[in-house]
C-alpha cells in the first residue's frame, strides 16, 4: 500500500521531527504492508499551530464558501471510494464489499449532509432586542479509531469545518492509511492550508500531546471508555470543551408481539457486521421466557451464514483477538451455553475470531455487562415489559438498541423508556442526519446532523 513518511501540516506533507514508524498490519494475512511515522509532541506542537495560524481565515470565511468546500471533498471521496475501500480492507481486514458499501459509501453521504447543512444553517438568529451568533469554537483536536477509520474522521472534520473551526487528525496507529487518503482528498478539494492537519502516532504519545495541547479549543475523541476519561479529566482541567463518543452495549429488544424471525436474523446482520467492532452493536438480544428456545435456535441458525474469511473479516490486531476470545472463554465460565462458535481460531492464520452466540446469559455476567468489541452475541430472557426494562437499562452504557414490535407504537412506547441515545425501531435505517451519541458512561455530545455541528460552535449574544 502507498504511505506517506510525513505529516500532512499546513497544505503539505512535512518530515516527521522523529525518525520511529508505524508498522501497517493486514489483520487477514498478518502481513506488514506498510510504515507511517509515529508522531511526536514536535509534529503535534506544529499541527496545532498550522491550525491556529489558518483559523481566523477559515472562520470568517461565509458559510456558503465553507459548504462549497465540503461539497467539493464530498466528490472527491466519491470519486476515490474504490481505493478508499481497498485501502481499509487491507488495514482494517473489512470484507471488500462492506468496505465499499460502508467504509467508503458513509463517509461520502456524511460529508454530503453536511455541505447542504452548511449552506442553511442559522449561524445568526434574532431573540427579542438581542443578536445571537454562533461561532466556531477554534481548533479542535480530533482523536479517531480504527473499527470506521474513514466514517470516524468525517463525522468530525466535517463539522469542525462546517462551523469554521480548523482542525488537527491523530488517527488509530492500526488504521493510518485511510487517513493519508483523507488528507490527500482535502488538498484536491481545495481547503486552505493549515484548516485540516493530519499527524499520526501512538496514542500515549501523540494523542495525550493533542489533548493537552494549550492551543487546543476542543478535543473530539471516540474510543474505549477509560481513555475517554483520561481525556475528560485533562481537559476539566484546562476548562477545555469535549465531545466523547465511547462504548456501548446496546440492548436488541424484540417484544413478544415482534416478527422473531425477522428481528433476530436483522440482530445478528447487525453484530456480525464488522466483525462484531462496532461500538453501537446490538450485543444482548432480550427475548420474552415464552419465545426464548425458539430465539436460541433462530440465532445459532442465522450466525451459521456469517463464514470467517468470507461473509466475517478478522479484528484488527492480535491483541484484541486474544481480548474477544478471552471474553468467549470467560462466559463459558460463568455458565453461559455456547449455541454457536466458541474460543478455538477459526483460520491458521489471520486475526479471526469465531462469530459466536451465547444462550442462558443472566445480566451479571461480564458478557452480559461489559463491551466485547467482537463478533460475540449474549441471548438474555426476560419475563415481562418490566423487566425487560430493567434489563435493557442495566448496564453503565447508553449508546444505541433496537426495539421490535407488531406496530411501530408499542415499540416506540418502550424505546422511550430505555435510557439510550439512539434507537432502531422495526429496523429502521441509517440516517446521517439524526444526532448519535450516548447516555452515561457511553460519552458526552452527539455526533451527526445539525447536533453534530453545534458540538463545534460557542454562542455570543449582542443586545441592542
């Protein structure tokens, strides 16, 4: 694959100020196929005053202008989408056919919905005998993983610069080529030098110097839970803004008047996809006592589809191979029954996992509990409305579900009781423009839509 051996700083590609690399692994093959380097403190210090140094041009800059920009990286994200797709299936280990469908074809509806979004939204509003405007909070540090390396990038950077604010990237050490690609589509697009920044690195190193970077506005990071707090804590301490997108593991509701066929084959589509590394993954199917076998058997049939190498791609790197098969281990110590896959590698080689379903989960288990990151499902029973809620609601995480019912109504009734922030019903579609993000320990801010872009604006009101 092609890399890069510098920074993408002020509209071009510097020397890194170290001389440590990166290796790019293929988690199918376990092949290195490439070398970045690994940013320091120096190369963030100069990101972070590229950025600075561009923003009072690329605030005052008319919304239109900024939208016309967008419009612009939108296309030539479109038009890249084939290598795009075949870049994040050689670090990433995606299935072709996922990497084009969503890898590469998100990132461009986003960054579409936010070129319109641009060009109508109210930046300045009148309140009486006060202006109200709204501006860009300046430049906003953005800290992106590996599991949507493209999708994660834009639904920050493209409303950090729908809103006026400049940027700096440090991208997940596993998935640094997609994020060269972005940055070598932002100079097609024609943005000015220095609003988009690109330094890779290790995340001690180069993400820790970009959340504690003085010059920094804002720190945007998606990621585990316990780095989010680290973040959390070092900017409550600099009174610096965040937004935090972390785990989650949502509840797959299916009511007892729901079609269970369709909703557990739609619950396992959605847990396998990605090999189970979706933060927002529907992890613990709920079904009523009287349906529950019947459910059981439904999902060890459906999961049979999902053949590692072909339909399941390998997760990303060795150590969270060993960290899913060691959650698949430990529910089978606390007495969960395995109705598909199990601890035992699937391949010879490649980081795979077997994509695995568990019955007679209870929700004290760890696999009922805590995020799995992996093509891991957990069956639960419930024996009624409430307590299904109780279980719905039983975790510290808050990020997404799915709800299904015979009428949108009643699931809508129950949804409006979980405490989540995002909501499937009967297996509604993806929306770029609804806001995602989570309740409790899932994080603080929403990403996507007109909340995503308010995430980047602070409010000033004149009187007069």
């Amino acid at each position: 694959m092609k890399a890069h051996d510098g920074m993408y700083i002020g509209g071009a590609w510097r020397p890194a100020a170290g001389t440590d690399t990166i290796a790019v692994v293929n988690p199918a093959d376990e092949q290195v196929i490439a070398h970045v380097p690994a940013g320091t403190a120096e190369d963030v210090d100069a990101a972070v005053r590229a950025a600075r140094a561009a923003f009072p041009g690329w605030a005052a800059t008319p919304p239109a202008e900024r939208a016309a920009r967008i419009g612009a990286l939108r296309d030539v994200l479109a038009a890249r989408k084939d290598e795009i797709a075949e870049t994040v299936t050689a670090e990433l280990g995606s299935p072709l056919p996922l990497s084009q469908m969503v890898h590469a074809g998100v990132p461009v509806l986003v960054a579409g919905s936010y070129a319109e979004l641009t060009a109508a939204y109210a930046f300045e509003e009148r309140h009486g005998n006060s202006t109200v405007f709204l501006e860009p909070v300046g430049v906003v540090g953005a800290i992106t993983p590996w599991n949507y390396p493209l999708h994660q990038i834009v639904a920050k950077v493209a409303p950090a610069l729908a809103a006026g604010c400049t940027v700096v990237l440090k991208p997940a050490e596993d998935t640094p080529l997609t994020a060269q690609l972005f940055a070598e589509a932002i100079g097609e697009a024609g943005l000015p030098a220095g609003v988009f920044n690109l330094v890779t690195g290790l995340g001690p190193v180069a993400g820790q110097a970009l959340a504690e970077h003085e010059d920094v506005d804002l720190v945007s990071f998606t990621g585990s839970t316990a780095v989010g707090r680290r973040i959390g804590a070092t900017a409550g301490g600099a009174v610096k803004r965040v937004a935090l997108e972390l785990g989650g593991k949502s509840a797959n509701v299916i009511l007892p008047s729901a079609d269970l066929a369709r909703a557990v084959n739609v619950g396992i589509a959605n847990v396998m996809s990605n090999s189970g590394q979706t933060c927002s993954a529907w992890t613990r199917m709920l079904v009523d006592a009287g349906r529950y076998e019947e459910a059981v058997a439904l999902a060890a049939a459906a999961v049979a589809k999902y053949v590692p190498g072909e339909r399941v791609g390998p997760l990303v790197n060795a150590k969270q191979q060993a960290r899913v098969r060691g959650y698949i281990e430990k529910g089978i110590e606390e007495g969960a029954r395995v109705v598909a896959g199990g601890p035992e590698a699937p391949l010879a080689t490649g980081y795979y996992v077997s994509p695995t379903v568990f019955a007679d989960v209870t929700p004290e288990m760890a696999i009922a509990r805590e995020e799995i990151f992996g093509p891991v499902v957990s069956i639960l029973k419930y024996e009624d409305e409430a307590d299904a809620l109780r279980i719905a609601n039983g975790t510290v995480y808050g990020l997404a579900g799915a709800v299904w019912a015979a009428d949108d109504a009643e699931a809508v009734a129950f949804a409006r009781r979980m405490d989540t922030g995002q909501v499937d019903i009967n297996g509604g579609r993806f929306n770029p423009l609804a806001p995602f993000g989570g309740y409790k320990q899932s994080g603080v801010g929403r990403e996507l839509g007109a909340h995503g872009l308010a995430e980047y604006l602070q409010t000033k009101s004149l009187q007069f």
